[in-house]
C-alpha cells in the first residue's frame, strides 16, 4: 500500500520549522511514495495581515521557491513532491481562491475551515472558554454549514480536519449526524476527498478527524479518504499513518482499496481510500 501525506506545512506559517531537505529526507526514511505541500494560502491583500499563522501574499513567491527545493531534493529519488495550498473558507472567499489557483500550478487545493463569524478561530485555544462563545449546539450548527458552504463551492480537492469543531471538546448531546449529514450528502455529489488528520490525537480532543461515527459514514458512502498529519515538524511528517491505516481496515472490515482519485485542477492523482 502506497503511503501519502497531503497535508504538510513549512516555517512559512510562522509556527513550522524545517527546511525543504529535511521534510524530503524524512519522507525517503519513511518511504513515503507522495508527499504534498500545503501551508496556509495568504487571506486577500487587502485583509492582511489576517492572523499570525500564514504567510503574507507578497511571501508567494518565497512558497514557490521553499516547493521548488523540496522537488530538487527529491529529483534523483521515487518521491513525488506535490505542491497545494490550505485555504480558509469564510463569507466571500470564493474570488480570493480563484485567483490563488491562477497563481501557480498547484496539484490540488485543501479547503478547510477555521473561522466562525463573531467568534474567530475555533482553533484558537481562546475558543476552549466557552464564556466567550456562544452555546456549542450554535457553535457547531455554524460550524456544518460553513463547512457544508465550502464544499458545495467545488473550489478545492481535500477537506482538512473536517470536524475541528470538535478540538477543545465541545461536542453537543445527541445525535451529531443531524450537523454534519449535509455537508456528507454534498461531499457524495461532488465525490470530494476528505482527510484522516491524525494530528487530532495529539489535541484536547485526543481523537482523529473525523470521529469514529463519521469516519464510518464516509466509508460505507464510499466518499475518498486520504491520511494526512498536518506535519509542522519534519519528524511529524506521516505520524500517526499505520495506525489511521489499521482504523479504515478495522472499521471497513478489511474491505478496504487504494485507488487514484483525480484532483479537480491537475493530471496529478491522489491516492484515496474507500470501501469496496
């Protein structure tokens, strides 16, 4: 089975560190066969600076240059680099984002989302006070629909951490199905991947995104995953990967594939997993 990990960062997120050459090693070590770029995308100029963990859209160029040396690092070896970016989905994103893919080939895009409208970033450890938000069952009805919002916008090829709601672990009582069917019914009209983020096992929540319940959602709709780390570290690259492969095999009954998924804005494919 190939292994892959799509989502990765670089020191120019202002809270990563490693240099192109080091990411690449590790991914030889590990005997990665994909390993996939995708920072923070740069919110509109005109909006910056947004927040303090992306780059700035005149720091474009230097992303370009950090991806090209991973890709020199790698040319001599069976590595493919691929390159992307991780854009953030808030109210009226969708030109901003058309004119980030114009910008460079970028083999896919990562959609995810971060921000809550009057409440900032739900990844923030600020959100873990529930005084300064509002209720969690209001919270996380936003939360679905802006993440339903984004995928039905057909403007990216990987959803990130598709239950980061769920970080400090505010989680509603009940049946979360009701928050997040929506976003599962778009996800099967669009046949849009979505990522096993293992960097949640190492949050508050202490769980991978998704959930074991909507992880097996996704299986038996057979809707692609892929296994990403969200890596910010070099020795974080591909953590976590053998145990997210053994969770899909557990919950598909070892009715499990590998399969090339093609991404919406290059003739490079993903490797997904989905139940047969």
């Amino acid at each position: 089975m190939f292994r892959t990990d799509y989502h990765t960062h670089t020191p120019l997120c202002h809270h990563a560190e490693g240099e192109p050459e080091a990411f690449v090693a590790q991914a030889l070590k590990l005997g990665l066969h994909q390993y996939g770029i995708a920072d923070h995308a740069p919110m509109p100029p005109d909006a910056e600076p947004y927040d303090e963990w992306r780059m700035l859209t005149k720091e474009l160029p230097a992303y370009y240059e950090w991806i090209a040396q991973a890709k020199t690092a790698a040319e001599s070896s069976p590595l493919h680099v691929l390159c992307g970016l991780e854009c953030d989905w808030v109210p009226g994103i969708e030109d901003w984002v058309h004119q980030l893919r114009a910008m460079y080939p970028w083999d896919y895009l990562i959609g995810s989302v971060h921000y809550l409208p009057d409440i900032g970033s739900v990844d923030d450890s600020l959100y873990a006070d529930k005084s300064l938000t509002g209720s969690v069952e209001e919270d996380w009805l936003r939360y679905w629909q802006s993440m339903e919002n984004m995928v039905r916008s057909g403007l990216f090829d990987i959803v990130g951490h598709i239950d980061l709601v769920k970080i400090w672990g505010r989680i509603p009582q009940g049946n979360l199905a009701e928050y997040y069917e929506p976003t599962l019914q778009a996800l099967q009209e669009l046949n849009m991947a979505v990522e096993i983020n293992t960097a949640g096992w190492h949050k508050r929540c202490a769980e991978q995104y998704p959930s074991i319940p909507l992880l097996r959602e996704l299986l038996r709709r057979r809707i692609p995953i892929v296994i990403d780390s969200d890596a910010h570290y070099p020795q974080h690259l591909s953590r976590g990967w053998k145990e997210a492969v053994a969770l899909l095999q557990q919950l598909s009954n070892n009715n499990l594939k590998q399969f090339e998924h093609p991404v919406s804005g290059s003739s490079i494919t993903l490797l997904a997993y989905g139940s047969l």
